[in-house]
C-alpha cells in the first residue's frame, strides 16, 4: 500500500483508485442493504 | 400522590419527564415495529459499533502517546485499526444518512433527532481531521500545512491553530471526542424515545387516502 | 403535511410489532466491525510516511533551503507576507470587505528574521565567519539589515538560486548567517532549535511548519503524493490508502472556476475564505434540511422508501 497510488483523471475530475473504491462500497452497500431480502421478515410475532 | 412543593422540586420534573419520555421499556425494547424489517436499519447500529472499536484503539494509543506506532509493531497494528474503523465509521454513517433521508425520517416530531445526527456527522470530520494532523507523519506536516490557509482565511485560524500539535492532540483526544460523545447519546435516545419513523404512506388509509 | 399525519406519525406504533433484540444486534455489529479492521490491518497496514525534518531538507536540497533562509532574511517569503495571525505584512485574504484574519489580529507572532534564522543562530557555536556575521547583523541597525537581505535576495533569485554565480555586492553578512544556517540544518541541530525557541516545554509546532512550507522542498514532496489542493489532494492519503473521501465536495470547489484560479478577483483570490462560507452554509444546510422547501419533498417524489418497506406495503396492500 505504500506504492504510488493510481488515479483516475477525466477533467477537473480526480480520485485516486482507493478512493473510488470506497465510494463504489459505499454505494454498493446502500443498494444492497435496499435490495436484499432481511432475515426473518415473514409473519411478524407477537400481533399488536 | 405529589404534594404541591415536590411539583416544584426539579429533581421530581426531571425524574417525571423522564418517566414519561423514556421508560426503560423504550430505552431497551425487546421488540420493533413490525416494518423495521430491512437491511438499512442496520447502519445506525453499525456507526455505533464503528464508534466503539475507534474509542478504544484511540485509547490504548492515547495511553501509549503519539510517536509509538512508528516504531512498534503492536502500535502500528492497533493504529491501523484506528485508521480502518474510522473508514468504516464513515462508510456507514453516510449510508445511514441516505437510508434516513429517503424515509424522511424526519416526519413525527422527529427533527431533532435528524438535526443531532447531521451534527454527529460534521463534528465527525472535524474530529476526523484533528486525528489527521496529529500521526507526526509527513501527512500531518502537509495537512497541518495546507489546512491553516483555510482556517485563517475566516479568522478561525486566530484560535484554532492547526500548526499547533499541542492544541490539536488535546482536541482530538478529549474535547472534540466528549462533544461526539453527548451529541451520539442525545441522538441514541431521541430515537428510542420518539420511536422508528413509520413508513411513509402507512397512515395512508387513517387519512382516506389512496397512496 | 397534514397536522393529523404528524401525530400519527409521532404517536407510539400502535400496528404489528416482531421481535427485535438490539444489544445483540450491537454487540455482533462491534465483534464484526473489529474483525474487519483487524483484517484490513493486518493486510494493509496504515499510511506512515515519514516526516520531513530540515536535517533531511538542507542535506537533499541545500540550495532551496539556502534561498528560502535568505528569503526569511528578506522578508520574501510566504510566510513574512502572509498577514493575520502571524504579521501584519498584509491585509490577508478577505470576503468582499471583510478581512476576517485581519480583525481576528496577530494571535501568533512570527517573525521570521529572528524566529527562523537568528535566534536559531545563537543557540550554537558557530565558526569564526558565521560567528563575525551574526555579530555585525545584531549590531547593525534594522534599515541596513533590510538592504542587505534584500540586495542579497534579489541577486540570489537572479541568479537561479545558485550562490556560486552570485556576483559580488553589498550583502553585508548575510551569505555568512545563510549558510551558518543550512550547516547547523545539514547537522540537524536547527530542528530543535526552531521548536525550543529557547524553552525546555514546547508543543507548538507553527513555527517549523511555516519555515519548512516556505521552501519548495516540502511543496514537491507534497505535489509528489499528489497532495496539493488543486488536485484534490485534500481527499488524498500518502501511498495507496484512502483519505478523507469525506472532504470530497470541500475538495470539490478548488477544482472550479473561479476558485482555481488564484488570479481572478474576487473569488479566486480569496477562495479559502469563501469556500469556507460556503462549506458553513451547506453544513447548515445539511442540519436543518428537514426545513428546506424542495430538498425535504424529495423522499416522496423519488420513492425508494418503497424499496425499503416493501415487505411491510405488500403485507399492508399499501
């Protein structure tokens, strides 16, 4: 990790490629934690 | 059962409101609303837990002083947890702001509680921040560096000396923590205490509305 | 809103409830979370670049740091230019005519003909020129001093920072305290000098910092790791680690015109402090954005709260 880092250049636009995979996680996670089914969720206990 | 002179008392209004706002039953409920039932309900929790590991490596670093991760391997082991959890703390409360924001988490009552959390968020990149200038690395020197210009440029800089390690270990490992602390406490149970938001349209028929 | 959805909204769910155990929630989060870090730890590491002392700068660039001493000397440099808090060399950056720094006043003296090289200066024997030097410099009177620093600036300056290519002139001792300050630098002994200012306790590390961002040493080193704030560098981490993303959109205004541009007025010129202003009211923003006409309709245009209580619409025919 203590290589030169790589960045992706498009204009004004920089971010190095650990960077951009933290924001993709961030966004990948969000759209799973949406998604995904969550354990548990059939017939709710204890009515009322 | 009160008499007049212990309503006035301040210790029985605080116990009262308590009482009323915040019985142990919601403060450690041992069910949910039955639509808390989706992933997104778990990053506040997992902010919190983010908290915890970073509180705790910071403290076993705190205890060892600043320059002993440079030349320990258990220090730069518990420092690079330090590091980590902090990624991970963020990671997660931003996705646990997305998830609060798209409910409108805001509705019932509820804005105080939306108001600590974005409070917790920006006093975290300023805690963030201060732990950035205080590895006595190369980074610190830069950040420290650079950092000052925006600091000055508004006057802050005149009391908040970024160039200052002395000022901005103290911050970071006492003050700016105590104000995450109460602001994350007064969070935590403004959300026991009103309760998970309801789904937006679950009143819908109440109201006799269609969606 | 209605005020009857609201307190529906507030009142205790009264509808279906399942069962839900938090501290156990919590506690699998933490050993979850410290297993991760303790992964990533033990794969990755932590960035640890080491710092930069003037030992390591006057021995890998002497001639930059001979300059930037002479500039100090001179009062050239950034830093005996700068204003509040260090000065009052000049009025600052400002908004509009609010010159923030200006008013807040100098909190943090530096001067840095004597906090940076004379005082320094005395803390050591020097050799019999340096020594000479530092004696006709103290004895001479603050308009002589200017002259010569300044004479000696300009010629070095012409002269592509080269010392050797200098021609002669009326420099009076200043070439002598320079280079008395880049040995005591290369033998580094300046380091603590800068700090110490005199004094056994010290925790205040403005004065160095400021020396060493003056040279351009420290500054290449920075654009190296791709530090510098005009490519994002505040997001950036030294080696392959991930910075602070979260400055992402503070970061973002420095990429833009008019606050890339240090040369266009008002804006680029001043860009720290309005960025500053702007990253204040959008945080505002961000705080009360439960009361921002517009933003706050958003969750019930974009419906991705279905998404998130699918289960409980489908149940509910919602």
């Amino acid at each position: 990790m203590n290589l030169k880092a790589v960045y992706i250049h498009i204009g004004w636009f920089q971010m190095s490629i650990t960077n951009l995979v933290v924001v993709l996680s961030m966004l990948l996670v969000f759209g799973l934690a949406l998604v995904l089914p969550f354990p548990g969720n059939k017939k709710g206990k204890g009515q009322k | 059962m009160s008499t007049g002179i212990e309503k006035e008392m301040w210790t029985t209004k605080l116990r009262k409101g308590w009482q009323k706002n915040l019985p142990v039953e919601k403060l450690l409920p041992d069910t949910q609303p039955a639509y808390v039932a989706s992933w997104i309900y778990m990053f506040g929790v997992a902010t919190l837990a983010s908290l915890g590991v970073i509180i705790a490596s910071g403290l076993w670093l705190s205890f060892e002083g600043a320059s002993w991760y440079h030349f320990s391997s258990v220090g730069h082991f518990v420092n690079s947890i330090h590091f980590w959890a902090v990624q991970f703390f963020f990671i997660f409360m931003v996705v646990h702001l997305w998830g609060k924001f798209w409910m409108a988490a805001w509705r019932g009552k509820r804005m105080m509680t939306w108001v600590t959390g974005a409070l917790a968020f920006v006093g975290s990149i300023a805690t963030a921040f201060t732990g950035y200038l205080i590895q006595t690395n190369f980074d610190s020197q830069w950040i420290s560096y650079e950092a000052k210009d925006g600091f000055n440029s508004v006057g802050i800089g005149s009391k908040f000396t970024v160039t200052n390690f002395g000022q901005m270990i103290l911050l970071h490992v006492a003050f700016l923590p105590v104000i995450i602390g109460v602001i994350t406490l007064i969070h935590v149970l403004l959300v026991r205490s009103k309760g998970v938001v309801p789904p937006i349209d679950a009143f819908n028929k109440e109201l006799g509305e269609r969606k | 809103m209605s005020d009857r959805r609201t307190e529906l909204e507030a009142a205790p769910w009264g509808g279906r409830t399942r069962r839900y155990d938090l501290i156990k929630e919590g506690v699998v989060a933490v050993v979850i979370i410290a297993i991760l870090a303790a992964v990533l730890s033990t794969l990755f590491g932590s960035p640890d670049d080491k710092q930069i002392t003037f030992k390591d700068w006057a021995t890998a660039a002497p001639a930059d740091f001979y300059a930037t001493s002479v500039q100090e000397l001179a009062g050239t440099s950034g830093t005996a230019g700068y204003g509040a808090p260090y000065n009052t060399a000049s009025d600052g950056v400002n908004l509009g005519p609010l010159h923030l720094a200006k008013i807040m006043g100098v909190t943090h003296p530096v001067d840095t003909v004597n906090d940076f090289v004379i005082t320094p200066l005395t803390t050591v024997s020097n050799a019999a020129p340096v020594a000479d030097a530092l004696k006709l410099w103290q004895a001479s009177d603050a308009k002589q001093q200017s002259t010569w620093a300044t004479n000696y600036d300009t010629a070095l300056t012409k002269a592509n920072q080269d010392a050797s290519k200098v021609p002669t002139g009326d420099y009076g001792p200043v070439p002598e305290l320079a280079a008395g300050l880049l040995t005591m630098a290369q033998a580094g002994s300046l380091d603590g000098a800068l700090l110490s200012q005199g004094n056994y306790f010290q925790s205040d590390n403005t004065k160095q910092t400021l020396f060493l961002g003056d040279g351009s040493y420290f500054n290449d080193q920075s654009t190296a790791s791709n530090l510098q704030g005009d490519t994002w560098g505040m997001m950036n981490e030294t080696g392959r680690y991930p910075g602070q993303a979260w400055l992402w959109l503070y970061s973002f205004w420095y990429q833009i015109p008019p606050f890339n541009n240090g040369d266009s007025h008002p804006f680029g010129a001043n860009a720290d402090a309005w960025i500053m202003v702007i990253m204040g009211a959008l945080s505002l923003g961000l705080i009360i954005m439960p009361l921002i006409p517009g933003v706050r309709s958003l969750p019930y245009k974009i419906k991705i709260h279905r998404l998130i209580w699918k289960n409980y619409y489908q149940e509910e025919n919602l």
